[in-house]
C-alpha cells in the first residue's frame, strides 16, 4: 500500500515514522523546505522515551513526488488544507482513500471540494508531538485515535487503515461520532492553549489552579452555543 503523509510536522512526522517502521510503503510530504532536506540528508530523528532514532523516511516537496497513492493522510495546519490539496491533487485518483486527523473545524468542508465524501475518512487523535527542528520530531507518550467514513457508513476501509495504525503502534479505534470528538478537542484546545502560552506553564499545571474552572466556564458555554448552531451537542 503506497501511504503519504500530507503535512509532515509534528504530528506527520510522528505518524509517518511509525507506519514506516512497520514495512509500509510511507512518503513525506511537506512545503518547508529546509525541513524536507533535512530528511533526505540525515533522515528524520525521533525521539521518545525509547531514546533518538534515525529513521530514513522518504520526504519530498509536493511538485517531486509522484505516484498514484492508495492512502492520503493530511495532517496540515488547517491554514495549509487548500493550498496542500492543490499540490497534491495529482497523487489522488477516484480509488484514493483521504484521511484527515488535523486539529480544528473547517477541513472536512475543504476537502470535500476536491475529493468526493464516498472517498474520504475522519478522525481526530489525542497523541501529541513536537518539532524541535527540521528533521527533528519529539515523540513521547500515548493516545488514542478515532477515525471514520465521513458519511458515517460501515465500511471495510476504514477497518483496514484502523489496522495498519494499531500494527503500527498507533492505538485507533472505530469512531462512533467523530465530529463531536472534534469538537471536544477543539474546545479542549480552546481553553487550555491560551492558558499555557500566557502562563508558561503545562496543561497539568494549569488544572490544578483553585480558580480554574471560574476561568474557563465562561469560554467554554460560548463554545457549547456554537457547537449547538452547528448541531452538535456538548456537555462541559
């Protein structure tokens, strides 16, 4: 099965390595270039609580790869969904599986612009990563991730790309209602990326302070009214 990785940051470059490392057939594909050559030079460092490894992923810019590709995982900022699916659009045929696990609202809308819902996979992950540099992911702790058919179908598909992330250590299971799922980590994100950016501190950190939820009760109903516009319903 021929994968990509469509955002290879943190997240693509934690994912990426890790299909890779069990045997399938996985190419990066990123627009950063210094990033991209990184890869190719010295391959991509991973670092965990196993240590660093150097794995030698194939990494490209999106006008140098080539080749029909079976699974399409986008894992863009959601700033970078439509200008990535437009450099990318020669690797997807009407066969093509897309999948999404990007953080935020909006991509699915992007998406189905260019590829038909009959084709294309939802999820969301609560695994983390971080870049220390070009070519360079920290990759520490564990998750879950939820994925399925957009259309909320059962489908074969979504089994197969649920195996070849559990094969590959990356814990998923079926999703029963994904979009919610989305919208609980985009609130989660929400409340607590600010909090950890003005205050230095972790999410850990924040959660133990006496006058926490006097903070966040207030963005937290604002963001429960949207969801309901949307009709989604959240419960704090």
């Amino acid at each position: 099965m021929n994968i990509v990785i469509v955002g290879a940051g943190a997240m693509g470059s934690r994912v990426g390595s890790a299909l890779y490392k069990n045997d399938y057939h996985v190419q990066l594909i990123d627009d950063w270039e210094e990033h991209v050559e990184a890869i190719q030079q010295n391959g991509l460092m991973v670092i965990n609580e196993k240590g660093k490894e150097q794995v030698y992923i194939p990494a490209h810019l999106p006008k140098d790869c080539a080749g029909e590709v079976d699974l399409f995982i986008i894992l863009t900022k959601s700033t970078k969904t439509e200008s990535m699916m437009k450099s990318c659009l020669h690797l997807i045929s009407e066969r093509t599986q897309v999948l999404t696990l990007q953080n935020g609202l909006g991509n699915i809308e992007v998406l189905t612009k260019y590829v038909s819902k009959e084709q294309l996979f939802v999820g969301v992950t609560t695994y983390s990563a971080k870049l220390s540099g070009p070519g360079m992911v920290e990759a520490f702790g564990s998750g879950k991730t939820e994925i399925m058919d957009v259309t909320g179908q059962q489908k074969e598909e979504t089994e197969r790309i649920i195996q070849i992330f559990n094969h590959s250590a990356i814990h998923a299971i079926i999703s029963e209602n994904v979009i919610k799922s989305i919208w609980n980590k985009v609130a989660f994100n929400s409340v607590m990326n600010p909090l950890c950016t003005l205050t230095k501190s972790s999410a850990g950190v924040i959660g133990t302070y006496c006058h926490f939820y006097e903070i966040i009760d207030p963005i937290l109903d604002e963001i429960i009214k949207v969801a309901e516009v949307e009709g989604i319903e959240l419960n704090k």
